[in-house]
C-alpha cells in the first residue's frame, strides 16, 4: 500500500476517532493492539490488512472498506420523477449530516430515524434554523423530524455556526434548484487541512452550477443548461 494512501488512511481514521469522541487509548483496546500502533496507524507508517481495516471500521462506526461484487458497478440516475419511501441507512456521523442538507430536496416533512446527536449534527441544525426549516427531536427517541419553509431565507444564514463545519458545502445540491444564484459562508479547512471542493463540482457542473470562492464566501450562480432533466451516471 503507497505511503501517500496510508497517510490518507491514517488521516481518515484519526478524524473519524476524533469524531466518536475517543483516545488512542480508547481504539487501541477495542482492536486489542498497542496506542503505539494506533499511533503508527494515524500518521500513516503502519501496514493495515483488510482485516484491520474492518475492524477499525467496526470500532469506529465508519467504513474504510466496501466490498461488493467484481467488476465496475455503475448507477445511473435518472430525474424528473416523483420519489417517495423510506431506506435505512448507517447511523453514521458522514451518514447523518449529509441526510440533514438532502432534507431541503423535500418540500414536505421529512423524518430521520435513529439520527447520531453528535455536534456536527447539532450545527447543521443551527444553520437549518437560522434559513427558517423548523427541526425538532421527537420524544423519546434519536429520530427528527424536518419541516422546510415555503421559501428558505438565505439572507439570514448563521455564518458563525456555517463556518464551524464543512458540511455546509453540500447544500449547493439542493440549493441550486430553488435559486439562480446565492451565497455561503466560505467554509476553509479543518484538522486535515485545507481539502478541495472540486468534487461537488464535478457532479453538479451538470446541472449548471458555478461557484466561485473569495471574500470568505461561496458565489454560486445556477444557468439554464436546456435540458428539463439530466442523466448522471456514478462510477
């Protein structure tokens, strides 16, 4: 395994230890290793097994490693038609604050089942509320249920709360088929350093998107692309 993406690796496992609030210590008893190799681990200079990997995912409610069927697997997407259902989906940290920013696709109300009440939950919660999507936590339960305003008001964005997670970048998605153009807080690094945002680019050039960041903010301008419906295929 390159050195580069076992450093990338380590990075990854430290942040998602960070995130469950627990210490190298902590980790380490629950692989039945030394700090020491955790230590080894997160800088990127430990040799991992896909065995280990697994187990590191286990600990940490994360997963490193998705094994599935052999051979390229695509999924292609086609808009433009009415969805309704439900899916169960990991109660993941990644998992939980991307479902919150997909809630504004719906115009109704939706619920979240068994959501992680982590801060990083909590302050996409505060910027939901300061563009007027009322949330509250239903009793005696971890679900929440989400109600979006008739019009979000962007105007009012908590920029102080917006900036405190990176999370925000991925309300381009949902954002960009409401307005023609808006604004959000430039978001910056984190623990791991400045890190691009070209992906979400590359997925939502598609569908018109540009986005330009000065000023501390996110300029993001939506054309007509002359098509009512995109096709998007995922590799």
């Amino acid at each position: 395994m390159p050195q580069t993406y076992l450093t990338r690796i380590g990075g990854l496992i430290r942040d998602a230890r960070r995130h469950k609030g627990m210490t190298q210590s902590d980790l380490a008893e629950l692989l039945a290793t030394s700090q020491g190799a955790v230590t080894r681990i997160e800088q990127g200079k430990q040799n991992l097994s896909l065995d280990m990997l697994a187990k590191i995912g286990d600990a940490l409610d994360s997963e490193f490693v998705s094994l599935g069927h052999s051979g390229p697997q695509h999924l292609r997407i086609v808009g433009g038609q009415k969805l309704t259902g439900s899916i169960d989906v990991k109660t993941s940290k990644n998992a939980a604050v991307a479902l919150l920013c997909a809630a504004l696709l719906n115009r109704g109300r939706t619920t979240l089942r068994n959501l992680a009440r982590i801060e990083e939950v909590n302050r996409i919660l505060e910027v939901l509320a300061s563009i007027g999507v009322k949330t509250r936590w239903l009793p005696d339960s971890n679900d929440l249920e989400i109600i979006p305003p008739a019009q979000l008001r962007l105007d009012g964005i908590d920029v102080e709360a917006a900036r405190r997670t990176r999370t925000v970048i991925m309300f381009l998605g949902p954002l960009l088929h409401e307005h023609e153009s808006f604004q959000l807080p430039y978001v910056g690094g984190c623990d791991l350093g400045t890190r691009t945002v070209e992906p979400h680019m590359i997925a939502l050039r598609p569908f018109g998107l540009s986005v330009e960041a000065h000023a501390g903010e996110y300029l993001a301008t939506v054309a007509p692309t002359g098509a009512t419906t995109r096709t998007i295929v995922l590799f």
